[in-house]
C-alpha cells in the first residue's frame, strides 16, 4: 500500500461553497483518484453550506467545527 503526505499547500484550487465565507479546496479529486475525494475548507464564523456527499469524502478541519447532519443524526468534529 502507498502512502501519500497532502497538506493544505497541496490544494489545487480553492472554490466558494456557499454564499458566504466558506471556501473549500480539493486536495485529491475524483480526476486524481477515483476512490475518494480529500479537501480542506476555511469556514468564517457562522458560514455554512449544504451537499449530499455521494462518494467517499474526507474533510480536513484544522480550525473551528464541523457539524455533519445524516439521517438519524449529527456529529461534530
């Protein structure tokens, strides 16, 4: 098994997510590997978005919440 170091220098882009200040920003992409996606997000203080995460997805937070609302629930990380 290969094992690969990303960090937020890595991200290829930063998009808007939202339409406030959330950005998020692909690190490994469905064009880069076709098992999952990994992404870093910068979220101001109460910004939010919502998507329906249809493959696999890692969301690195390396500051503040994230809250992942699913159907019987929510977590917090």
């Amino acid at each position: 098994m290969a094992v690969q170091h990303l960090s937020i220098d890595d991200t290829r882009a930063w998009f808007l997510a939202g339409d406030r200040d959330a950005m998020v920003g692909d690190v490994l992409d469905l064009a880069t590997s076709s098992a999952m996606r990994v992404r870093f997000g910068r979220y101001a203080k109460g910004a939010q978005h919502e998507w329906i995460v249809t493959h696999e997805e890692t969301m690195i937070v390396t500051q503040g919440a994230l809250r992942v609302r699913f159907d019987g629930g929510e977590e917090v990380a």
